[in-house]
C-alpha cells in the first residue's frame, strides 16, 4: 500500500502537470475577480472566502478525470482489480495520493490568495482551516465519477459533470464556515462540523462506489 501511495503521488503530479495546473488555474480565477468587480477592497475582503472557495471547487475538477485513466492506459488497472488486497482499500490509498498531489497545493496557495482578495487574517485562516477539511470530501466524490467514466472516451467532460451537483453541500459549508469566522452572530462550529461529517460520509461512500464502478466496468 505504501508503494502505491507513492508511485500513485508521483503520478497525480506527473501526469497533465499535476499540482503545478491545479494552483496555477487557481490563482487564475481569483485573479481575475477584482478586474471584474472593481477595485473596492471592502466588497473583496467580503466575497473573499466564497471566491477563494468556488477558485478551489474548480481546480479540484481537473484532475479527476486522470485518477484512474492512466491506470487504465498502461494496464495497471486490470492488476489492481486482480490482486489480493480489497479493492476498496486501493481506491481509498489512490484518492489519498491524489489529494496529497492536487488538493494540498490548493490548501497551500489559499493564504497568498486571501491576501490577494484583502481578506483579515482570521478570515483566511478560517478559509484554509476549511479548504483542508472540505477538499478529501471533493476527491473522494470525484473518484466515483472518475470510476464511472474511466471508460468511456472523453470522459473528463463527464466526471465535471457527475461530481459538480454532489460538490454543492461541501461549498456551502465550506463558505459558511468561513464567513461565520468573521461575523460575530454566525457561530463557526455548526457548518464547520457539517463540512467535517460530510467530508467522514464521502470518505466511507466514495472509495466503496469507485470500487462498484471499477468493478462493473470491468466486468
């Protein structure tokens, strides 16, 4: 398993430039907000968590669709389907290798671009205490809708697809969570804890539904 883990970073950072996209399109749509909205630092400081949180949602979608596909590529898919250890187990070290490799880099790109939207440093702490406990719940999503559509040809168009609409709840917490770290009626823990529960639910749900998808698309 820790072979895997490796092997399965290296690969999520090689592969369509890994985390160095994953940041680079980040920092590219939080920049692009304040061209849009003007130069008003109050109003950024204000929509700061939500766009630093939507910037994040985005760029966890890119490399989803490569979670199995370059398995699938080199064969090395039809042996992890074929081996010993439970199926479940191997996605679940995949998707950690993935987040290791494109969801962290996010987490730690978060502060500069908080700095980026005049964000408090309580609210940018509050930002990436959430991007760090909501961002595995995106990846384990995502490995389904990788699982689902690692056959089928363009199927990264898919997995956005599938992964957006089940994506939401996570948002909405995440940006929650954020915003109530900086207004004094809005207690933090409620959403934040939410965000944790349903980032534990997908940690449970998704490895086993990859696995299903794998299966059957063996089969």
């Amino acid at each position: 398993m820790t072979a895997l883990l490796l092997r399965d970073l290296k690969l999520s950072i090689r592969s369509g430039g890994g985390a160095l996209i994953g940041v680079l399109f980040f920092m590219t749509v939080v920049a692009v907000i304040p061209f849009g909205v003007g130069p008003d630092l109050n109003l950024l400081s204000r929509i700061g968590p939500a766009i630093v949180w939507i910037g994040a949602l985005l760029s966890a979608l890119l490399g989803l669709d490569r979670m199995f596909q370059t398995d699938r590529e080199d064969g090395s898919l039809d042996l992890l389907l074929m081996q010993e250890h439970p199926l479940v187990l191997t996605v679940l070290i995949k998707c950690l290798a993935h987040w290791l490799g494109n969801g962290l880099p996010l987490v730690i790109a978060s502060p500069l671009l908080g700095l980026f939207m005049n964000m408090s440093e309580v609210a940018i702490g509050a930002t990436m205490l959430t991007l760090l406990v909501g961002t595995p719940a995106l990846t384990f999503i995502g490995a389904v809708g990788a699982a689902v559509a690692v056959a089928l040809p363009r199927g990264g168009l898919l997995v956005s697809i599938l992964v957006l609409p089940l994506a939401i709840p996570v948002l909405i917490f995440g940006v929650s969570a954020s915003y109530a770290a900086v207004e004094d009626p809005a207690p933090f823990m409620p959403p934040f804890l939410i965000l944790v529960a349903i980032t534990m639910f997908f940690a449970v749900i998704g490895p086993i539904g990859a696995a299903l998808a794998l299966r059957n698309t063996a089969d």
